[in-house]
C-alpha cells in the first residue's frame, strides 16, 4: 500500500495554515482492513494557501479511525508543475469542499431548444487518429452531462477528426468505468479553467451555492454522500 500513498513521493508542497491537512503515514499503515468508497466528486482543496480544483476518487476510513482520508488528485503525474499531483488527506469540510454543479439554465439553441440533453456521444470509428506528437492528450476537470445529470468528469484528450468538423473531447467519468467521446459542446462538457496563485474559493466554476459531501448525521462514520 505504500507504493500508493502521497508519503511514499519525495515532493510535497509546503503547509500553510487554512491548507488541507495530509494523512499521516501512522494513520494509512494502520494493521487492519479500510473501508473504501470509490466516488468521484470534483471539489475544491485548499494547498498551499490557496484553493485548487481537484478531483476526489476514493474516501477512506482507516481501520479504528473516527474519520475519513480522502484521495485527491489535481494534476497529471507527467505535467504536474509543481512535483505533485495528488495525495492523501484528512477529510475536512473546510479544506476540501464539493464544486458545485452548474446552475443555469439550458441554451436556447439547438440541440438544446431550451432543455438540458446529454452530451452526444460520437462513435470511435469516427474520433480520427490520435496525433503522434500528442499534442491532442491534455488532462482537464469537467462537468459531463450525460444520463440525464451532470457527472464529476475529467478530459483526456480533445482533436478536430478533419478540418471541417467540430471539435470532440473523450471523457471518463462513473468513478472511471465509463468513458466516451463526446462532440466538445462547452454547455455539455464543461471543463474547469485552471486557477492561479491568489485565487479564491469557487473562481474555478460557476456558483450555484452549497452542495453537501457527507450526509448531515454522523460524518465520521456516515458513508460519503451522493455521486457527482
């Protein structure tokens, strides 16, 4: 398990007081089986004085603990510019908080008509190739409208298939067992602009208030909330 935890890397960023707390080595090595809730959830983690989009992938109670460990990942490992791309950490609502969904109202244009659909899904056959210098791989936060919901997504690579033809995305998104390309319609697929240094909370996506990321009740041992 060692090899998958944030101490077992030799870069972290530096704590700042208000920053989200990292799990301590004692805490994830605990004798014992964790109970582990595999939920995706875009949500904003304070690090470094500042608050950063990030993704949510699993909560986990350590075995005999009072409270959740959460993995967050906010970079890919390949592009990360400062050295790390995810880690471990003491869940806390005021360190780690859900992004929430959009909240306005569906285009008027088509194909929305002023109804939200889905983003349309376009056959494999038809993506083209990828590029061989990989200009076209990138690794973007997104809120993906499928199934009738927005869902905590991430893009993976975005190409026009020729010159005459839009743009599409493929995302991954279900806790990473569903993954799709999609026509790249910004109303449908909405990826997260990055943020800098200084930003304040809730500049990484549009406001539509708070949204709950563990049911009221017992939030040490209450299993994480719903999907996003």
């Amino acid at each position: 398990m060692t090899a998958d935890v944030p101490f077992s890397r030799p870069h972290r960023s530096p704590e700042r007081p208000g920053d989200a707390v990292w799990a301590p080595r004692e805490l994830m090595t605990l004798p014992g089986t964790s109970r582990d809730v595999r939920r995706w959830r875009l949500v904003e983690i304070r690090l470094g004085g500042r608050w950063r989009p990030g993704l949510l992938t699993v909560w986990r109670l350590p075995p005999g603990s009072a409270g959740w460990v959460v993995h967050v990942r906010w970079d890919d490992d390949a592009t990360a510019s400062e050295g790390q791309a995810w880690g471990w950490f003491l869940y806390d609502e005021e360190t780690v908080r859900p992004l929430p969904e959009p909240g306005d109202r569906p285009p008027a244009r088509a194909p929305f008509h002023g109804v939200w659909r889905d983003a349309l899904t376009v056959p494999s056959e038809l993506a083209g190739a990828p590029d061989p210098e990989g200009a076209d791989r990138c690794w973007r936060l997104a809120w993906v409208r499928t199934g009738g919901a927005w869902r905590s997504g991430l893009v993976t690579a975005r190409r026009r298939p020729g010159p005459d033809v839009p743009w599409i995305a493929h995302a991954r998104w279900g806790e990473d067992r569903q993954s799709a390309w999609l026509l790249y319609d910004p109303a449908a697929v909405r990826i997260l602009p990055h943020t800098e240094p200084g930003d304040g909370p809730g500049t990484s996506t549009d406001p539509a208030g708070p949204v709950e990321a563990v049911p009221a009740g017992d939030r040490a041992h209450t299993a994480p909330g719903a999907a996003g």
